[in-house]
C-alpha cells in the first residue's frame, strides 16, 4: 500500500512520468507500474486516478477503447 500511495504523490507532482500504452488502449490515460500493478491514470489536473490493475488481467477488456 505504502508504494501505491508513493506512486501517487510522485504522479501528483510528475504527472507526464507514465507512459501510454497503445497496444492496450487507445483511452487518454497513462500508466505508471507498480510491482506487479499498473496505475492508470489521467494526468490532467487535477490529475485522477482511473484504476489500479494486475499486471497479468485483460487490461484492454477493462479500460476499452470507447
């Protein structure tokens, strides 16, 4: 939980330090790993958190495309 909320704080001041990911969705979102977690977030501000995910779930299923 601790580096979850770490990840958040560093996304927070450092929003452009995700990545996006084309080949899962084509959503304007980023995504920042943490361990075996994928946050997903929007980095417009205020920045917003869209899901924390498992590493190894369908993420394309998840977040879609719409």
């Amino acid at each position: 939980m601790d580096e979850l909320f770490e990840a958040f704080e560093h996304l927070a001041e450092w929003p452009g330090s995700g990545h996006t990911r084309r080949d899962l969705t084509q959503r304007d979102v980023r995504f920042w790993p943490v361990r075996s977690y994928l946050v997903v977030y929007r980095e417009k501000a205020p920045l917003q958190i869209v899901a924390i995910l498992h590493g190894a779930r369908d993420i394309p299923s998840i977040i879609g495309n719409d």
